[in-house]
C-alpha cells in the first residue's frame, strides 16, 4: 500500500531571486514517509526533466518486501492456471 501526499518542490528551498526557483505543487507517492507537510524532499517532474536529480529511495522495508512476493507469487499462480 503506497500512500500518496503532496509535495512541494524542492527547489522551493531555493531564494526566490534564483533562476532555478520553483514552487510547483504536485501528488506524489510518499516514498520518504516525509514528516513535513508539504513535503519538500524531492523535486517536481518538471524540475526533473530539468536535470534536477532526485536522491535515489530508501530500501524497501520488509514489509514491502513480503508484499512484493506475495504480488509476484501470485502473479505466477495465474500464469501457470492459462
Ligand atoms: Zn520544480
């Protein structure tokens, strides 16, 4: 289960004199489990595209990782019953 929030770009952070400055907001995933709301951990698509970079996630937890196998698990299931 993903959980969706709003995010603000991280170029936010940013003065706004720079040219870089952008305060886009836009839904994404909440893969940081970010604490603050809006979020400004990642940057927007837009700023992406730009070349900003987002820092690679964290690791799956194991909950995420059992669920993952259970997916695939019966992803197969199914594959095999055809
Ligand atoms: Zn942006």
């Amino acid at each position: 289960m993903v959980d969706y929030c709003i995010h603000i770009c991280k170029n936010s952070r940013l003065p706004e004199t720079d040219p870089n400055y952008c305060d886009k907001v836009f839904i994404e995933e909440d893969r940081e489990n970010a604490q603050d709301y809006p979020s400004s951990q990642i940057y927007c698509p837009e700023c992406v595209k730009k070349g900003f970079k987002n820092k690679h996630r964290k690791k799956l937890t194991e909950e995420q990782r059992k669920e993952i196998g259970k997916r695939l698990r019966q992803a197969r299931k199914q594959k095999n019953g055809l």
